[in-house]
C-alpha cells in the first residue's frame, strides 16, 4: 500500500524547488569548469576591463578566481546580480534578438553559485570601499565591507560539489584545462588590446600583453610560425557597414584535422556555424576533412541573426543563409588572390572531368592492374629487382607522379600516397606479430606544444606507445621525443611529431583511434610530393605497393593510382 502511495506521490504535477531550478540551469550552461570560467570572464569585459587575471587549481575543479579592472558594482547590484532573471542589459523582450553583449551581470552567477561555494568582490571607482558576498549552493551566508581597488573579484570553489553526476563526468586535469585555454584563446583573439594572466597551481602558463593589432596577438597566442601561412581578410558587402568580414585566414595548404587553430566571430562573440565553416572551406578549396587556421570576424546587423538557439548562445541562425555563403567565398577568393604570389603553390579550387570518362569511376583490382602488361606481374617484378636484372620502363612526371605505359593505355601513381599505403601495411603487420621497433634519437627532441596538447598526449602515451614513439611530458607547454618508430622512411621532424599529435582526437573510438594514428604516421614519414627519385626507387615503391592487400588507396581513402585505357587517349586526340 506504502508503493502504491508513493507511486501516486511521484506522478503528480508540482513545482520544483528553487534549488533544483537553479541546478538544471546550471546544467544547461556550465557542464564544465571552462564555461563556468567563460560566463565569468565574459562579464569582466562587459564590464569595460582591460586587466585580467585567472588563477586555477585542480584544472578549475578546485578554483577559479577572474579579477578584473572593470568599472564594478555596487552593494545593492552584487546582490541583484546573484539572484536569478536579473540583468543589466535587456529591459523588454525586443532586446532579446539585439542584444550586442557577451552577456551581463548575473546572467550566469545565480547558476553557477548554485553548484558551488562562490565569493563575489567588487568597488565601483567613486566610492571608497568595496563589498563581499559570499555563497553557499546559491545561498547568501555573508556581506560586508571590503577594501579594494576598483574592480570585480569572483572566486568560485569547489564546483559541481552538490551535483556528484555532474563531477563525475569531468575529465583529467590535463584535458580540463585544455578546455579552459581554448575558452580564453577565444577571448583574448578578439580583444588585442586586454592583458591577461593565468596562474594554474601557482604556475603562470599565460601571460598576454597588449596588444595593438589582430596579427600580433595571433602570433603571441600561437607563434611566428604561423604569419607566413595567413592572409588577411577585409570586406563590406555591397559597401555596407552591417555586413563586414575580417580577420586572417590560413592559406590552402595550411590546414588541420580538427578545428582548433580556427575561430569563428559575431560582432566579437565566439561562436560555432557549420553554414559558415562550409562557405570558408568553399572558399579556402578545401576537402571536408581540412579545417582552416585563423580567426574570422563578421560584423552584421543583429536583425539579420537569431542568437537564441542555444542556452550558451554559441550557436546563431543567420536568416539571410544563401547570400552569406555566397558572399563569405567571394570575399575569400578575392582576398586569397590579392595576397598569394606567383610562386607560392596553391591548388585548384575547381576542375572539369569528363562526362564520359573518369579515372575514378571504380576500384580497380590488382589482376586488372597487371592483366594488359607482361612487365606488371608481381613474381617477375619481385625477381627482377631482387637480381638487379631488368627495371621497369618508369617515369618521373614533376617529381610527384611516376607514370608507365600498358599494353591497354597509361598508368599513373601518386608517388606520397603510394609511400603511405606501403609504410601503412607494414606497420600493421608489424603491430600484429608484435615486431614493432623503435628508433632511439640522439638527440632527443624538445617541441613547444599547447596546453591542450599535453592533456591529449596524456590519453594517448600507451597508443604512441605501441606504435614505437617514446614520448615524455616536461611541464605544461613542454614534451620529449626519445624514440620514434623505424619505418622506411622519412626522418621524423618536430614538425611532422607535432602534427601527428595534433591529428589525434581522444574521443574517437580506440580501434578508429589507432587506425588514425598508423594512418598519420605513415603520411608524414612518407615521400613527399616533389621529391626526385631514382629508377632502382620508383622500381622498388611500384614492387611494394601491388603486394599491398588494398593498393588502390592511401589510409586516408585518397586514390593511389589512376589507369587512362589507350581508346580513351585517342578520344581525347581526336583518333576516334
């Protein structure tokens, strides 16, 4: 009977106590410390701070206190701003959709207070002394006066501490606070002119300046490394000042696998839009697995903009879709064609195949291969090479494709992906009969590596492992390369090492994961594109890669061959 009472108890319609509405909002905008740290720091530069410092412990787990030199709030705001539903910047509904802020007091602090044990410090400039509040789970335990400079002060502790699920799903320390850098890359990206510190258990891992341009605070951010692979961005729409691009963006050849090193802006807000990320990869040429490096800036009218679509407002609809796309490729092509010289390399962003041929139209198999050559059987080839007798009529085509005549027409092979596929296979087979080796360096090398980095290559040292890379942490921006696999190959570089590492997402699966990792590995010790071979090498390349199981492809599913049939040539020419 009790059961029964209960069960008749809990299907009846009530309201939720304040606490457990607090909690569920909280839930919606802070899943983790780095959004807590977002709404926070956003406020600091609504309210006109140019100074900032950050201290964390425990990857924000523990801490996260934001002071700032903003122009503050009084007594009677700071406990206002605490309380939920109240604000300084919207006053009736229409300024819901134009509203040009980050956000504003108290729009997330009554939800973040709720899961936390929070103290909130703060003087306006003309008057002589401060006041403090402190809460508990969203509770005021105190107020009084307190003596500081003009500014605001928000310390947050022990967050999630009252939501154990919520703490639960948090993840290392190392990819928390990887988290968090990424949150103020996005901030300090777009406002130059602030400077920033952050203390992470008592350690600075970063100092900003001020800076008085875009580019500067890129190159500060990343490193000098990177100026030479921008151009810049800058233009109105039809002359109109509500319909503004720009910024810098990575040159074509400049690209990623993630999205990391690529920021997207509203009217200086971060935000996240597949439509606009599709209309720069567009523009840039780019396949849908690159991403672009930089950081673009759009500058339009807020009616034009839904920015309600998402409780943290990264997401917007843009209600003039079409023309955006349309105009955001014709920006980029045009900018991209004033800043490339003649003699960088750059790829066609548009091509013409036949409507009646295309080398691509099928997997061809090995036995199609070699059917119409005696020269392409795989024994006499194996034979002939290893008693040094007879070499197959090859050619070189730009240093990049190696090119033979069939009986039935042409073959030509993509020297790089043919490398790949090969160093591929036999690292599998190496990893399944467990013959994987390692290659001691020297000269161990030291790479400069982001934050977040550190905390993927954390997840990832028993994968790297495996594969033959003897990696080690020193410090937070800091690794250690002592071993790499032995392929036959090219040398790896810190470069090469460190796009490796940037290609790895911890949060795919770890078979799709160490397929990734074979398939990174073997592009960047492989021939590259422009590099000569001898005859006695392209003979020995063409020899391994039709022993391969699947030699129609490189791991990343780019074609590794294409055969152009003799009738289809004489077509082309006119004979038919």
């Amino acid at each position: 009977m009790d059961d029964m009472i209960e069960k008749e108890k809990a299907g009846r319609i009530h309201t939720l106590a304040s606490s457990v509405i607090d909690q569920i909002a909280a839930g919606e905008i802070i899943e983790r410390p780095a959004f807590a740290l977002k709404e926070i720091l956003e406020n600091s530069l609504d309210a006109g701070a140019d100074r900032i410092i950050i201290k964390l412990e425990e990857s924000g787990k523990k801490l996260i206190e934001i002071s700032d030199n903003g122009y503050g709030m009084t007594e009677e705001e700071m406990f206002l701003a605490v309380k939920r539903h109240t604000t300084s910047k919207i006053y009736d509904l229409s300024d819901l959709s134009s509203l040009s802020s980050f956000g504003f007091r108290g729009e997330a602090l009554a939800s973040i207070a709720s899961v936390s044990l929070m103290t909130v410090i703060s003087r306006i400039a003309k008057e002589d002394s401060g006041y403090i509040i402190r809460l508990d789970a969203g509770k005021i335990t105190e107020g009084r006066t307190e003596v500081r400079s003009p500014g605001t002060t928000i310390r947050i502790e022990q967050l999630f501490f009252n939501t154990p699920a919520r703490l639960k799903f948090l993840k290392s320390d190392r990819t928390e606070l990887s988290y968090i850098m990424r949150e103020i890359e996005k901030i300090v990206i777009a406002f130059p002119h602030i400077k920033l510190q952050v203390m992470h258990n008592d350690k600075m891992v970063l100092d900003l300046h001020p800076q008085e341009s875009l580019l500067s605070r890129l190159l500060e951010v990343w490193s000098a490394e990177v100026k030479d692979n921008l151009f810049p961005i800058d233009h109105d729409v039809n002359g109109k000042t509500l319909c503004q691009f720009n910024g810098f963006l990575g040159l074509p050849d400049y690209t990623f696998k993630d999205n990391r090193k690529f920021f997207l802006y509203l009217n200086k807000r971060p935000i996240e839009s597949r439509l606009i990320l599709a209309a720069i990869k567009q523009g840039l040429g780019l396949e849908s697995s690159e991403y672009p490096a930089g950081a673009f800036f759009m500058h339009l009218d807020l009616n034009d903009v839904d920015i309600n679509v998402h409780p943290r407002k990264t997401q917007v609809e843009f209600y003039k879709r079409d023309m955006l796309f349309r105009e955001i490729v014709r920006a980029i092509r045009k900018e991209i064609g004033r800043s490339l010289q003649p003699s960088l390399k750059t790829r066609d962003v548009s091509y013409t195949q036949s409507e009646t041929f295309s080398p691509f139209s099928r997997t061809l198999s090995r036995a199609e291969v070699f059917e119409d050559n005696a020269l392409f059987d795989a024994e006499k080839i194996e034979d002939k090479i290893k008693n040094n007798l007879v070499q197959l009529d090859l050619w070189q085509l730009h240093d990049s494709y190696i090119l033979t005549a069939t009986h039935g027409g042409l073959l030509i092979i993509d020297q790089h992906n043919a490398h790949e596929r090969v160093i591929y296979e036999d690292i599998e087979k190496k990893l399944k009969s467990k013959k994987i080796t390692s290659q001691r360096i020297v000269f161990p090398l030291m790479i400069e590596v982001e934050p977040e980095m550190v905390a993927r290559l954390d997840e990832l040292k028993d994968l790297l492992s495996e594969i033959g890379f003897e990696i080690k942490v020193f410090g937070e921006r800091m690794i250690v390369v002592d071993a790499v696999p032995e392929i036959d190959g090219e040398s790896f570089s810190q470069e090469s090492i460190k796009e490796i590492l940037e290609d790895i997402d911890p949060k795919t699966r770890r078979e799709e994961l160490r397929k990734k990792v074979i398939a990174t590995v073997s592009c960047k010790a492989a021939i590259k594109a422009g590099k000569k071979m001898e005859l006695v090498e392209m003979n020995n390349l063409v020899d391994k890669l039709f022993a391969c199981k699947e030699p129609n492809f490189c791991p990343h599913g780019r074609p590794i061959f294409i055969k152009f049939p003799l009738h289809e040539l004489e077509k082309l020419l006119g004979r038919r």
